[in-house]
C-alpha cells in the first residue's frame, strides 16, 4: 500500500448477490476518490471476472452465498422439514469455519495494519466479539449499516442480537446508514451510541450492470417464461422472504388483472424462511397459475439485464426495509418501480415521478398502481426514464464515496 494514500481496507464475507455488488461498486468509487483499497472476500467472489481499480484479497474461507435449490424440494412439505434439519447441522459446521476465517483475518489485518478498516452487515453475532477486539488493538474501524435488526426472526432473538452487536457498534468510528429513516430507527434501538458517529449516505446505482453482456441463450427469456411479444409484464425481483411481501403482491395482481392484462414474474432466491408452499397454493386458490412465472434462483448477474427488459413496472411490496439495492437495479434500467411505504424506500421513490408509493399491507393500492402503468405505457416510459436520471445524478457512486471520504479523512 502507497503511504501517501488513506488505506481501506473493506471486509465483505457475502461472496455474490447485492451485498457484494454494492462493495464492488464502492470500492470502486472509494478508489477514484484517491484511496488506497483492498477489498478481502471470499473463494468464491463472484465478481471476479470483473476489471478492478483496487486489490482484491479472496481469504475468507466461506462457501457460496446462493446454492442451486429446485421448486420442488421447496414446495414439498415432507423435503422441507429434511431439509431444515439438514440445514441446522450445516450450521454447527459452518459456525467453527467461520469463526476459523475470522481467527485468520483478524491476524492477517494485525500484521497488515490498515488506516481504516470498514465492515458490512453482520452476518453471526461472534463477530462482534472480533471486531471489539481490533479496536481494542487501536484500529480504526467503520461500517456501512445494510441491516441492523432481524427482519424474519421473532423479538426475543431480535433483543436478544441487539445487546450482542452494542458492543460492536461502540467500537466503530464511523457508521454509515442507507437512509434517514434507517438512522432515526437505528439510534432508537442503540439509544447509548453517539448519534454523531452514525452518517447518512445514498444507496449507490447499478450502472455496473450496463456493461455486462448476456450470452445469447440467457437473452430469450419470453421463450423460456412463456411468454408472448405482447405480453406486459411485472415483475417482482429479488432475494425472496416472508418481509418482501410477495402474498400481498399475489393478492394485488389478481386485483389488478380485473382491469389490465399482464403476467406476473417473481424472480429471485428463496430463504430458507420463506413458506413457498403457501404461495404456491394461493397462487392455485386465485386461479393465476397461467399468469404468473415464479424464476426460484438465484438470477445470474448476466441474466439480469434480460430480466429488466421484459419488465412494463418492478413492483417492491415490502413489508419492512431499511434500502433497496434491487430498486437502484431497476432505476439503473430506466424501470418505473411501485413501493411500499416502508423503511427509506420513500426517500428513493419520487411518488408519481419515479414510480408510485403505497401503503404496506394495501393489495388494493398496489392493484390500482400496477393497473395505471400497464395500461399506460407511454407513462410507464416517462417515469422510467425519470428514474434513470435519478440513478445517473442522486444515486451516482462518485456522489457515495465523496461524502464518506470526507468522513475518514476527518476520523
């Protein structure tokens, strides 16, 4: 590492899906603003392929971020509950590998001795143990907050991560939150932390994608959806869980179908917490099963630009949210969006410009919203092109990375 240069060092253990395109963007930026980076990742770094403006350290002996699951070993009540017990020893396992990887990096960022060292989402409370203990060695640490409390699990956990991840908040200089609603939320949970160390900063775009090319047979997705020229098309994508609100979204589609004609595509990956089954079967109960398309995998990065062109309307019915890395893959496409009322997704959304807002928990809303762009095409194109210019200017990455180098050139 250069000297004269402020030395970042940013640990990511995700090795594919919106966490590590977020990093890889913000290093990016980070390193066009003059610094010094090393992005440490995973094996299995999925952006690997990818030209660089940094180093990449892939040490973190994890494994896949997003396994092949099929449709059907997730909607088969008898395969799902092997499949639980089947995860709960893979946990034990996996638990000793990770706190192993993060003996390792603790030690190679001893020896290392970076100015800065910057953390994403918390993945096992343990870590908050490591990382009290780098600062207790003098580094100065930092975190770009994507989540700070469990969204799938009951409140007793919730309570219980929160008083276990306090010490790890107290031990970062800087802590960065996607949105103002995400920061008055998170200062009211950790009501002790110094309200001047937590920063507000814009979840960045997705032009990255622009550039990545989609093999020939990854481009005919109407032929492999089944789905006509005319078809119009919304779409739902993203990682799949019981806070995206994807029933209310199956409910809102057959509201809507009574006054437009359009297919739905869900597309994404599915939690282990998400009951598949019950969408399936209120899928069935509503009689949609020749209009709606369920892509259960993990969308590969080449596939994503096909998926977007399809799309009249990405709809994001969540039920809670702190940002939406998917919402900035939409602006990012010139995609008008309807979201929910949840979290900082109306700091993103210009209501009636970038796309609409509704309440959560309102099929009804979310009908007439979908209604109004796929019968209008022409306004689904105007906002999508409005959207497009919030991703280029207010969501820009340079924009990110200069508000957040003012900080640590400030620690």
């Amino acid at each position: 590492m250069e000297n004269d240069k402020l030395q970042i060092c940013v640990i990511e253990s995700a090795n594919g899906g919106g966490l590590i395109h977020f990093a890889y963007q913000l290093c990016t930026a980070l390193a066009n603003e003059g610094a010094d980076v090393t992005l440490i990742v995973g094996t299995e770094y999925e952006l690997d392929s990818l030209p660089h403006n940094f180093k990449v350290l892939k040490i973190l002996r994890l494994w896949k971020s997003f396994e092949s699951r099929s449709e059907e070993d997730l909607s088969n009540r008898l395969r799902l509950m092997q499949k639980k017990v089947y995860w709960m020893g893979r946990r034990v396992v996996r638990g000793v590998r990770f706190v192993a990887t993060w003996i390792n990096l603790v030690r190679y960022l001893v020896r290392t001795r970076p100015h800065l060292i910057q953390f994403s989402r918390f993945d096992h409370a343990v870590e908050a143990f490591f990382i009290t203990y780098l600062k207790a060695r003098g580094f100065t640490l930092s975190q770009v907050c994507h989540e700070f409390e469990s969204r799938e699990n009951g409140h007793v956990i919730q309570n219980l991560l929160a008083s276990l991840y306090m010490r790890a908040y107290r031990s970062f200089s800087a802590i960065f939150l996607l949105a103002h609603e995400s920061q008055g939320r998170f200062l009211s949970l950790f009501p002790s932390l110094d309200p001047a160390v937590t920063h507000v900063v814009p979840h960045g775009n997705s032009d990255w994608m622009l550039g990545v090319q989609s093999p020939p047979e990854k481009v005919q997705l109407r032929n492999r959806y089944g789905l006509n020229d005319q078809d119009k098309v919304v779409l739902f994508f993203g990682l799949l869980a019981p806070s995206k609100g994807l029933e209310d979204l199956v409910d809102a589609f057959a509201l809507a179908l009574s006054s437009c004609d359009a297919k739905l595509v869900i597309a994404g990956y599915p939690t282990k917490q998400l009951n598949l089954l019950k969408i399936h079967e209120r899928i069935a109960e509503l009689g949609l099963g020749n209009k709606v398309i369920l892509d259960l995998r993990y969308i590969p990065v080449d596939e994503v630009g096909s998926l977007m062109d399809l799309a009249t309307v990405v709809v994001y019915p969540y039920l809670s949210s702190t940002q939406s890395g998917s919402l900035q893959v939409a602006y990012t496409f010139s995609k008008p969006v309807i979201a929910t009322e949840v979290g900082g997704l109306p700091e993103v959304v210009e209501d009636g410009k970038s796309g609409f807002l509704v309440p959560s928990h309102s099929p009804s809303l979310l009908a007439e919203k979908i209604v109004m762009l796929v019968n209008d095409p022409e306004r689904a194109r105007t906002m999508g092109q409005y959207a497009r210019q919030l991703a280029s200017t207010r969501f820009a990455w340079d924009t990110v990375a200069k508000q957040m180098m003012d900080v640590y050139r400030d620690l």
